[in-house]
C-alpha cells in the first residue's frame, strides 16, 4: 500500500467519524466539498505544468537523439571521404548528444510515472468527492425528512390540543342541547294537551250553564203563560 493511500484511508476514516459525531453533517459535508474543490484545482494546475515540463523533456531527448544519429551520419560521410579528424569531431558530438538524450529520456519516463501518479490521485479525490456530494445529498434528505416529521408532529398536536381535545366536549354540550329542545318541545305539548282539556271542562261548564239558564227562562215563561205546557 502507497503512503499516499494509506493517507487518503486515514483521511476517509477521520472524515467519516468527524461526520457521525457532528450536529451540523451539512455544514461539515461543504466545508470538506470547499476543501476537497481546492485540492482538485491545485492538482489539476499541477497536472498541467507536470505535463507541460514532459513535453519539454521528450523534446529535448528527441531533439539529442535526432541530433546523435546526424552526427553519426556525417562521420561515416567523412570516413568516406578521408576526413579522419572530422569523423572523430562528429562520433564526438554524437556521443555527447546520446549521452543528453538519455538523461532527458531518463527524466521523462520519471516525468511520465509522477503524472500517472498524480493523475490516480486526483481521480481518487474526484470519487471521494462524488462520494461526500452523494452523502451531502442523503444528509440533506434525513435533514428535510426531520423537518417534515417535525412540522406533522406540531400540526398533530395542534389539532390534539384544540379540535381533538374538545370532541366529547362538544359533543355533550350538542346532547345537552338538543335534551333541553326534546324537554321544551314535550313540555309544551304537554302545556297544549292539557289546554284542550281545560277548554273542553270549560265548553262543557258553560253548555250546562246555558243548559239550566234556558230552563229558567222556560219555566218563567211557563209562569207568564207565554209557553204552551
């Protein structure tokens, strides 16, 4: 295991518990997100001038190498013609532009290993943060699910308070009510039956009134010998 990833495993690790023993785990995600953006930009500008400085050294060595078999060329063009002594001067040069180009060669492939590095590390920076952004996301839902439950649990207990509270109160004052216009109603049709009665021993008392009022005008007029017997 690389120390690289051992650090980045430690990090994770820290992280993670850093995040369960927060009270503010969004607040916590942004600022690691703010964090780990920075990280990415910075190695992304590094990744450039590492690739840019590459380019220079493949540049070089092929340039040392093109160089090496030139001069190599031009000595066996002056062997030819009997130029010992500026042969030697190419074979001279060629040599020292071999040697240049496997030192740039040997910086390049040294260049080329650091970027491959560098370019895993960011990819490992880019998924632990697409693994935050994912945990911010379900952090903030279990967030909107507490608010939620929160504002049910308030309105379940306004309505426990008020309309709930006050069902069986309301209605035994509904049957009180309507028992006192059951009693009001018997009570005056009770109040009317019994004034039939009442008029009806009247009517009567009155007709044997009349009744025996009419026989003393009869026998009056009997006496006066106005009636026929």
């Amino acid at each position: 295991m690389s120390l690289g990833k051992r650090f980045r495993d430690i990090t994770v690790a820290k992280f993670n518990e850093m995040l369960e023993n927060s009270e503010d785990p969004v607040r916590l995600i942004d600022k690691y997100l703010n964090s780990q953006a920075e990280q990415i930009r910075e190695s992304e500008r590094l990744l450039q001038q590492c690739l840019s400085h590459a380019a220079g050294l493949r540049q070089q060595y092929m340039t040392a190498a093109q160089l090496m078999e030139r001069r190599e060329q031009q000595a066996l063009i002056a062997l030819k013609a009997g130029e010992d002594e500026v042969a030697r001067i190419a074979l001279q040069e060629k040599l020292q532009q071999e040697e240049r180009s496997i030192q740039y060669k040997a910086l390049y492939d040294q260049s080329k290993l650091g970027i491959v590095e560098l370019e895993s590390q960011m990819q490992q920076l880019k998924a632990d943060f697409d693994e935050v952004a994912s945990k911010r996301s379900y952090y903030m839902a279990r967030l909107e699910s507490i608010r939620l439950q929160q504002r049910m649990n308030e309105r379940l207990r306004g309505m426990g308070g008020g309309i709930g509270s006050e069902q069986p109160r309301m209605f035994e004052r509904l049957d009180e009510r309507i028992s006192d216009m059951e009693s009001t109603a018997r009570a005056l049709r009770e109040v009317r039956s019994h004034g039939r009665e009442v008029l009806q021993a009247v009517g009567t008392a009155a007709s044997q009134a009349l009744d025996q009022e009419l026989a003393k005008l009869k026998v009056k007029l009997q006496e006066e010998g106005w009636m026929r017997s």
